[in-house]
C-alpha cells in the first residue's frame, strides 16, 4: 500500500528545489482496533463477598437448576451458550450473540427482589483518563434484543435475523466502594443487565471458530475490556441485520459501561483517579424485575491514536473504513488519517483546506531555507520522518540520510513537537526535494 498527497512545489531560484510531499508507505496495519484479547482473569470479579437471591429467581428450562450460584458472576463473560432444545439440539454449542443470550444457569445469577450481589474486582478500578469513551468497567447481564420476525433461529445465518429496537432488560442498581462498607451509586442509571446485550464472538466469515460444522461466521471471542460507544443506544440497531450489529461491535463484546468520574469518590493519592474495588448490584424495585449477572470486567485504556480515533470520529463513520479507517480520508481528501493524527491534526472534514504538512522560511540574510513541520512524539502508529533526494527520476532515491543540514526540535502542543531543518543555499547546489513519509512503525 502507498498513500501520496502532493501538497506544493516550490521552486527556489538558487538551484534548492522542495517537494513538499506527504507519503506513506510499507504494510498497512490496522491500528485503530484493540488488540485480541488476551484474557486476565484479574479483569474481572475474582471474589464473591455477599449474595442474597431475593425472591422470584427462576431457574434453568433444559436442567431445571436454579440460578442461584453466585460464582458465575466472576471471571469473563459468557462466549458460548447453548441451543434450547426447541427445534435445535441442546447439545449444540452457540455463540452468545445480541438475540441470543447467556441463559443457563452455569452461566449467570439472578439477584431477586429484596437481594442483592456484592464481588470484589481482581485489582482497583481507576477512573484512567485513557480509557475509551471515559468508561471504566462493563457489566455483562442477558439483556437482548429481539429478531423480526422472531424465530430464535438466528444460526440459520446472521445475515437474515434483523433486530428491533426493544431490548428485554431487567434494570439492577449499581454501586461501587473501595473498602466494601462506604457505598457510591449510580442513582440515574447506567443500570446493570440493560443494553447492550453481549456478543460472545468477532463476526469474521474468514476465520470461523471450530465450534460446530454450521458455524460459517463467527470467530475469536470478543474482547470484553473494550466498551462500545456510549452514543450507540438500542434504536440505532433497529432494522439491522445481525451482522451488521456485529460489525458495529468489531471487537467488543458490548456490555452496560460506567465512567467512576460521576461518582464523588475519594481520589488515589498515587495516581490521582479515582478508584473503586467493589461493586454491588440490587434489583430495582418492581414484580418481576430480577437482574441476571454473566460478569463484570475492567476496561483496557486505550492507546492515544485509539483515543484520538473515537474522539474526531462518531460511531458510523468508524464502520465505513473509507472515511474513519487508518487509510480513509475523513470525510474530505488530501491526508489520510493514520497521516493526520501523525502531524498532530484533526481529522479531515468536508471543505477543510489541504494546508501544507511543511512550512518553508527564507531566511534571506542567512542565505538557507528553513523547513518546518510538526509531528506526534508519542506512540503513533506511524512515525514521519524527513527524506531528501538529489534525482526526482530515481524513485529509489530518496532517504534521510540525504538530508543535509541542521535539525532541531522543541515541544508544540502536548505529544507533538516542531522540527526544522536549515539548509544552507549554495550557489552550485545540486537539485534537492525534501519530502515528509510517514512510516509504519
Ligand atoms: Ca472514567
Ligand atoms: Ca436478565
């Protein structure tokens, strides 16, 4: 893959040419997703301090056991769960998907009404200003949202269940404590077992997982440390095919996400953040309404071309890779976006003017150009560097170690710093372009 934008050219009376060009080159790679998650079982719940089911637990349809074993609540959420037996046989191993949720009783418990459920975390919870979207932990219920027409047949192929906007939630009030006795609670919501419903696997039609001969779509597990956007709500998946869900998921395996920066809580003296190691869950009040818990997880900070990827683009532009992908252009033209946050930008927006990656100085007095441009010093996925080429018919021909003159840097906005390089102007110089590449790191 090679990306170029050519932004001007200039040339200079004294034999000094620039070309002042922008490309990227090498393998592509797609840093914008998290990366395959690698389960830890201290992202999750490792204990169970306290559980009373209340009343009107229910219990499993196939086995006939009750979902009062609090146990289920620790380690990662559900990935697999079973057929019911109606139609498809029990014995078939399914993925946990939007329509089709966790619903055994080795997987979840049920908090009744009057009960409640209080685990421990398997490390502390920090308010990390890294993590995606703000949110810090996800809990994972069996919320779904059912097909149209409802068949509950969704292995037929993903491609022909289509979702409604309704999600079947039973509303559990959360809150939080970094020593189990001083409680915080989210009194106005988010709400534990409430959208989104959990999908268990990475929809990837390339790469299907051994777990049965009809399986033709579903691959890796999703990687439940990865919050979905807060923005996306039950209705925007309405009228959308089960793959299409999927697609919007990507890699996470959705959830109900909670930012700890709503709560008043005492702040970490270490790290500054806020912090919690306990969570408890309570049914709202109301017949029928008992909460399922499949898991509570931590979520992963995020890298910051990650964090700069959610902030400049909305939920849908990231599914369009043309306009939110690493290589797509924003919704303009001229840089692509691994370019732009590497430059230390904003997106590309419909209308924005290309401006120059370089900025050329002639410094007449000093009789030499000074070249200026600005880029990220933190962990970009590509880094750009400054090349320089006596012959511009030679495409082999371009380097670094071409650039000759003095380089100095010093710090612009925060991660970003403003090189320049001074190049002396000699009277029998040789043609020289310069070009700014960004590079694959
Ligand atoms: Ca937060
Ligand atoms: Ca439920």
């Amino acid at each position: 893959m090679h990306v170029c934008s050519l932004f001007s050219f200039i040339a200079h009376a004294k034999a000094c040419a620039l070309l002042l060009c922008l490309c990227i080159g090498g393998t592509t790679a797609w840093a914008i997703h998290p990366e395959p998650y690698d389960p830890d079982p201290l992202d999750f719940a490792v204990e169970v301090i306290s559980y009373d089911s209340g009343t009107g637990v229910g219990s499993d349809w196939i086995t006939g056991e009750s979902f009062t074993n609090a146990l289920n609540a620790l380690g990662r959420p559900t990935v697999d769960t079973t057929a019911h037996g109606s139609g498809v046989d029990p014995d078939w191993i399914l993925p946990v998907v939007p329509v089709w949720p966790a619903y055994r009783a080795t997987e979840l418990v049920t908090i009744g009404q009057g009960g409640h459920l209080i685990l421990r975390f398997g490390r502390p919870v920090f308010d990390h200003p890294h993590n995606p979207f703000g949110r810090d932990f996800i809990i994972f219920g069996n919320a779904l949202q059912t097909t149209a027409p409802t068949s509950g047949l969704w292995i037929e192929d993903p491609a022909s269940a289509s979702l409604i906007g309704n999600v079947f939630e039973e509303p559990g009030i959360v809150s939080v404590s970094q020593d189990g006795t001083n409680w915080f609670t989210f009194t106005n919501g988010p709400f534990a077992d409430t959208f989104a419903p959990t999908l268990g696997r990475i929809y990837d039609p390339d790469d299907p997982a051994e777990i049965g001969d009809w399986n033709e779509w579903w691959s890796a597990p999703t990687n439940p440390t990865w919050p979905l956007d807060p923005a996306l709500v039950a209705t925007n998946l309405a009228g959308r095919s089960l793959v299409e869900v999927a697609q919007i998921y990507g890699h996470s395996a959705g959830g109900t996400s909670f930012d700890l920066g709503e709560l008043d809580l005492p702040i970490d003296p270490a790290t500054g953040w806020k912090w919690i190691r306990y969570i408890k869950i309570e049914p709202q009040e109301g017949a029928g309404i008992t909460p399922e818990i499949d898991a509570v997880a931590i979520v992963s900070p995020a890298s910051d071309y990650q964090r700069w990827h959610l902030e400049q683009f909305s939920w849908e532009e990231r599914l369009d890779s043309a306009i939110g992908g690493d290589l797509g252009f924003g919704t303009g033209h001229g840089m692509p976006n691994v370019l732009a946050y590497a430059l230390g930008r904003d997106r590309i927006q419909e209308g924005d003017p290309s401006p120059p990656a370089m900025n050329l100085l002639h410094a007449s007095d000093e009789h030499a150009l000074r070249i200026q441009f600005t880029r990220r010093t933190n962990d970009s996925p590509v880094q750009v560097v400054l090349e320089s080429t006596h012959d511009l018919g030679d495409a082999e021909g371009w380097s670094t170690n071409n650039v000759i003159g003095e380089i100095t840097a010093w710090p612009h906005e925060p991660g970003t710093e403003t090189v320049e390089l001074k190049v002396p102007l000699h009277e029998s110089s040789d043609f020289d372009a310069y070009r700014l590449r960004g590079v694959w790191r």
